[in-house]
C-alpha cells in the first residue's frame, strides 16, 4: 500500500544516470515524493540535493534507506552486480521495488529474487520500458491476431556509434578514496585497489556489470517475449569481440547471438537472431525488432510499428524446362488439371500492404513504465514485468555472455527457467 493520501513516497539507490533519470520520470507523475537518496560517491548526494532539495535525506549506506518507515518504495539505479542483494533486501524490508534491469547478474540470483518477492507480498518491476511501450503492446495486438501469419524468424539490433553509448561515462575529477565509498562498491566483486574507472564506467568491466548482453539485449527480450507471450528459448550461441573500444574492457563492444524458441501453445518454433554493434557506423542508436511469419513482416520499435503483408502465391510455380519432353508433358498435364489456367480479371490481384501505426508525440515509455508501477503500488496487482517475467529475459540474455565466453552453444529450459548441463 502506499502512503496516506495515495501519495507513493520512494527513495533512490544508485545516482547514476539511469537511477536519476528515473527519479526525474517518476516524480513527473501525481502523488510522489522522494524522500532519501543512498549512493556511495559523495559527488552524487551533493549532485542530489542541488536538484531535490537540500533537506533531501542522503547516505552512502543503502541500508539507512531500506530501515527508513516513511519510504514506500525504492529505485534500484545501481551497477547490476548490486541488483539482486539490494532489491531482495528491500523487499525482506517491506519496500516495493522498481530495479533496473537486468534483474540479476549471474543465473544463480534470478530464483533467490523470485522467492522474496513472492514471500514479501511487494510489488517489484523491473525497470525494462519496452513493456510498456505502445509500440510493443500495439506490435502484441497484431501478433495474437495473426497479421504476419506463423512466425518462423525473429530479427532484433540495438546498434550505437557514439562514446556515451559504448559507456565511456565521465569521470569526476574529485574521486578519490576519500570521496568514493569503494569497499562498499566492490560489495561481492573481487577486492582490488581503488581505480575509479571501474566505478564511473562499470558496464564496461564483467565483476560489476554484464555487457551488451545484460544492458541491451536483455531489452530487446522482453520486447519480443511482450509480444509473443514466450517463456524463453531452449538453446542459445553467442559470438563477437572487442573490435574498436580495446580501452581496457573486458566485455565486448560486437557481440550476436543465435537464439531458438520452441514451440508453444498455437505458435510454432522460431529462430531469433540477436545483435549489437558500438560501432555501426549508421546514427547514434539504431534499433528494432522485425518479426518474419508466413503471411508478412512485422518490424517494432518503441515509437512505431510497420506492417507488411504478401500473402503467399496461389500457385506454386513450375520449373519443367529442364525435364525431358514426354516427362515435361505429362508433369504440365497434372499440373493444368490442378492448377487450370483462365483468364484473369482483376480478383486476380493480390494484396500488398504496408500499415504504420505511430503512438501519439506525447508518448512516452519511460513515464508509462513508472505509471504502471505506481498503479501496481496502489492497487496491489503486478505489473507483467515482475520477477519472473524479469528472469526469464535476463536468463537468456546472462545464457549469451556465458556462451560467448565459453565458446559454446548453451541449453536451457524455459519454464522451469535452468541451464541445462
């Protein structure tokens, strides 16, 4: 439940630019209010404050957060090494939960997180917006319906060609053991001594973050799980490298995967094909999810969705040239009993479509993933991005960067969300 008045009271943990983005979108919607902010450089609480106010409540220790009464629910905006201890603490505490995708950083956590979620009774979303994106939830709508037919193939790239988005993040000039709490950063990771890029660009490095995999591929999952309803695939092979951002990262900046989707319910097998470039050589940030069936092709985004429908041929179409004659004659016998030829009239046009649908300028995804965790605070009902929605995209996404670094295809079951052998 929320506070007295509806009014949803939150606090932020992890400053970053994702974390305070969020607090910007969420305090953007009625009845909110943040009332504390943990984060373990000093430069961000002071950065805090400057834009919510000098009696913002502010810690290093997350823990002061998760022990405040007045706190309803927390935004977890840190390094996803710290995404699964944090959200299962805050929910053991009481708090509703919004955390930054992906859910987990290693396979081992995602059940952990589903459990305490479950025994919390709290409401935790995971902070992927595709799910509450028009385009996605429009791209659904005609899925289910059958515009393109049986899907077969699923084409998703989410490609960059700038510095910030390969995560060459700043660097403050004041960090320093003395302003930087790097014990409680290294948190689980291996202890080594303080090097400040390894904090202020920590996607970059797989102790602390999970690469192209766990920052965007993981969006393009849940996109198209959204879309068609699935559980997740059963086998899954990741290639690439580092290419152009050879800056001492250990995670690569070119990574694709081959990703199988077995057959559910009314939908049939289909293959995915996954892949992220930093250096695409096309705009800043190029990305999409095209899905292939038998009756047409249907590419999403968040801001639109386009639909191209050809229905297939009438007729197959014959290649007898190369048969011998008597053999050629008898195969165009049968084939003219089955197929006669008439004259054509204009009923003999096929269709060929192409539909745009856009969501209204005033969309945005961001905001309506915040709306919808707010409702679900409010009423008690989950939003379908919960704990197990989130690990059944962030499974595949982890199962590429293990694949990728053991030079090997990964099994895993979907429903019951294991790596096989």
């Amino acid at each position: 439940m929320a506070s007295a008045n509806d009014r949803i009271q939150f606090a932020l943990i992890g400053a970053g630019g994702m974390g305070s983005g969020d607090v910007r979108t969420s305090l953007g919607l009625p009845q909110t209010a943040l009332v504390a902010v943990a984060d373990i450089y000093d430069g961000r609480l002071r950065r805090a404050k400057e834009n919510w106010g000098k009696t913002l409540y502010t810690t290093r220790d997350y823990r002061e957060v998760l022990a405040r009464k007045d706190v309803d629910a927390v935004i977890v905006g840190t390094p996803d090494h710290w995404h699964a201890p944090i959200t299962m603490e805050a929910l053991a505490a009481g708090k509703h939960v919004y955390c930054e995708k992906p859910m987990v950083h290693s396979l081992g956590e995602g059940k952990p997180v589903i459990e305490a979620q479950k025994k919390s009774g709290r409401i935790l979303q995971i902070g992927s917006q595709y799910a509450s994106s028009l385009g996605f939830q429009k791209a659904k709508e005609l899925f289910r319906s059958g515009a393109i037919g049986e899907l077969n193939m699923v084409e998703a790239w989410l490609d960059r060609n700038t510095a910030i988005g390969a995560w060459q993040y700043s660097i403050p000039p004041d960090a320093t053991p003395r302003t930087v709490d790097w014990d409680r950063f290294l948190g689980k990771a291996p202890k080594r001594p303080f090097e400040p890029v390894r904090l202020f660009r920590w996607r970059n490095y797989n102790d602390y973050g999970t690469g192209v995999a766990g920052d965007l591929f993981v969006h393009l999952f849940t996109g198209i799980h959204t879309v068609t309803g699935s559980l997740g695939p059963t086998r899954v092979f990741a290639t690439g490298g580092l290419r152009f951002w050879k800056d001492g990262r250990d995670a690569p900046d070119v990574m694709l995967a081959l990703v199988d989707y077995p057959a559910t319910g009314d939908h049939p097998a289909f293959t995915l094909s996954l892949k992220v470039n930093f250096v695409s050589s096309r705009p800043a940030e190029s990305f999409g999810v095209k899905f292939i069936g038998s009756e047409g092709v249907m590419e999403a985004a968040m801001s639109s969705v386009t639909l191209y429908r050809t229905p297939r041929e009438i007729e197959p179409g014959q290649t007898s040239d190369t048969f011998s004659k008597d053999v050629k004659e008898e195969f165009l016998r049968d084939y003219y009993a089955k197929y006669p030829p008439g004259v054509l009239t204009a009923d003999a046009i096929r269709p060929d479509k192409v539909e745009k649908y856009v969501p209204p300028p005033s969309h945005n995804p961001h905001r309506e993933h915040h709306r919808n965790f707010h409702k679900a605070i409010r009423t008690g009902k989950a939003f379908f991005e919960d704990g197990v929605f989130g690990f059944r995209t962030a499974g595949p996404a982890l199962l590429c960067n293990v694949s990728y670094f053991a030079k090997r295809a990964c099994v895993w079951d979907p429903l019951n969300m294991n790596l096989v052998g």
